[in-house]
C-alpha cells in the first residue's frame, strides 16, 4: 500500500534524484512530482536540507522509492549563481543555484598561514552567509600551530569586533576541535574552505574517517554553468552529536557569484560598513573615492573599518556592476 505525506530531509542530491529520510532514519530514493519539476527549471525547488513530504511508491528488492510532492517553506538558503543551459532559468540569464537549505550554520575554514588567509575571499562568502540568513557564521582559523598568535589576532580582530565567532584551530594538536565539535552537535551545518586550508584532516579530528566521507559526495564542479552535481549532508553519530546533526561539505562556495544582491544593496551586507551607510551625505552614495561627504570612506581612513574590508567591498561592488552590464548592457 502507497505511504503517501511522510515528513522527511533531503539528504542526498544527484542527477535529479534526491534522497529523503524520513523520521525512522530509511532513506527512500526520489523524483520531483510533475508540478515541481516544472518549477524546477527557474530555480533549485529542492535541495540538500530541504524538509518535504514524499509519497512512497515502491519497495522491493531494487530499494525504497518516492516521490516528492511538496517542499516546505526554507528558513534560510546558501546560494550562488549560476549561468543557465539549455531551456533551464525560465528565460533569464541567471538562476538561482541552491548550496543548501535549512542549515544553521556555516564554517568559512582558513588556515593562519600556509596557505596565507585570503580575506577577500572571506569577504564575499560572508555576504553570501549575510544574505542567506543563516542563523550562526563561524570563521575557523585553522592552522595556528605554524603561525605567530599574535598576527592572528590582529588578522582577524576586525571579525569579532563585528560579531562573528572567530574559532582557532589545530588539525596537527586537536587545538579548538572540542570548541567546533560543540558547535554542531543538533544542528545541520556546511563547512567550506579553499584546498591546502586543513579542512580534511580537522574533519577527520571530529571524527574519524570523515573527510574522506565528505570528499567522495562533493565532486561536483560549478562554474557559472549550472550542471549535474553530487552534494550529500552526512549524519554524525547520535551517540557523540546527538540527534538530527548533519554535516554538508560546500564546495560550490569555491566559485561563488553572488545570487540576487544588488550592487546598491552590497553595503548592507557587511556589518561594519552598514553602522555608516545612514550617515553618508547622500542616499545612493558609493562609498567610492569620488563620493564627498562619504562617511564610509571617512571610516576606513579613520580605521574604523579596516581597510582591506573596505578594499573587499569596491571589489565586489564593481563586479557586481560589471555583471549587470555583461548581462543586460
């Protein structure tokens, strides 16, 4: 007899199949009902930490098979954008590329040295956070074992002044691990990171084998062109996280274009520029060197923004605008 309206979280996206796991913990193998397929093409209708309800269709020796019949309302979503193909994007240039939905927090990993922390990358991925309304932003400063205490502070003091949990770690001496391993438990969380930062093998200090786990499910490249993907949250351990803690690798993050900001709309996403906006002498003001009475300028050059934030911000704002032309002249 077909179950229908079970309440389940999408676990596991590829090649248009997703698969759900419903509150028993099986995880039935399933398609978009029709509706939904269709909605699909302008944007990602379902994704990895999407809760839906599924109607199961058939269960036999080839294993257990629904259907998807309707996604709930998201509470937050990572995404980038993404090029469109073929009839995909509903006629626009651009579409919507989910990374993940529902998660409750995103680890941007980093390491203090070797490779050199690229703050500008750091930069653009907290924008994306900013506008996904993710609950929690953690920056993980890895690698402070080969690396002078002090630097890193002064590195990232600018970050915590600005509220976001700034976590030092050790892959090599387990430093800060217990810290990140508290921050996960209950929840479903993303890391993302560039290669060489350390993040393998301080997955594989909060458990064992888990950076191989996270590699094998995110060999999916994206760039600017929205393709077939593979891309998994992977349940830790009840017994040592607790219930309903899942983990996602991010590596669409890599290439991030920033979904559906406006450059006008940029400076609201970084926190320590927004205290300003208000202040400045007019409404549709840049903050670039020909805006007089700028009182975002006159903050970096005060320091009372950092300057290598403010470089961040020009950078990603005239990209931002640049694209806009690129695409609709």
């Amino acid at each position: 007899m077909t179950k229908t309206n079970l309440d389940a979280l999408i676990v596991k996206e590829q090649s248009g199949f997703f698969w759900a796991e419903v509150a028993d913990g099986t995880v039935y193998m399933c398609r978009l009902r029709g509706r939904l397929m269709e909605a699909a093409q302008s944007s990602d209708i379902a994704a990895i930490g999407d809760r839906v309800q599924i109607s199961i269709v058939e269960n036999d020796e080839s294993g257990e098979k629904g259907v998807i019949e309707a996604v709930e309302e998201r509470r937050s979503v990572l995404s980038r954008s993404a090029r469109t193909v073929g009839n995909r994007g509903g006629g626009d240039a651009l579409r919507e590329h989910v990374i993940i939905a529902n998660a409750d927090t995103i680890f941007f990993v980093l390491a203090a040295a070797q490779p050199a922390p690229k703050l500008h990358l750091l930069d653009r991925m907290l924008v994306a956070g900013e506008k996904s309304e993710i609950e929690e932003l953690v920056i993980v400063v890895n690698k402070i074992d080969i690396e002078d205490p002090t630097i890193i502070k002064e590195q990232f003091a600018p970050y915590q002044a600005m509220g976001y949990t700034v976590l030092h770690t050790s892959a090599k001496d387990g430093r800060g691990v217990d810290a990140l391993r508290e921050l996960l438990r209950g929840k479903i969380s993303a890391f993302t990171g560039l290669s060489g930062v350390g993040k393998t093998s301080l997955l594989n200090n909060l458990q064992p084998d888990l950076g191989r786990q996270v590699k094998q499910v995110s060999a999916y490249h994206q760039e600017g062109v929205h393709t077939t993907r593979d891309s998994a949250l992977i349940k830790l351990p009840e017994d040592i996280y607790g219930a309903g803690t899942y983990l996602a690798d991010t590596p669409g993050m890599r290439y991030l274009n920033i979904y559906d900001v406006e450059p006008e709309e940029l400076d609201g996403y970084f926190r320590d520029i927004a205290a300003y906006v208000d202040r400045c002498k007019f409404n549709n003001c840049r903050h670039s060197k020909d805006d007089r009475g700028c009182a975002v300028r006159q903050a970096a050059q005060d320091g009372a923004i950092s300057k290598s934030r403010y470089k961040s911000y020009m950078k990603l704002r005239l990209e931002l605008e640049d694209s806009l032309t690129a695409l609709y002249g």
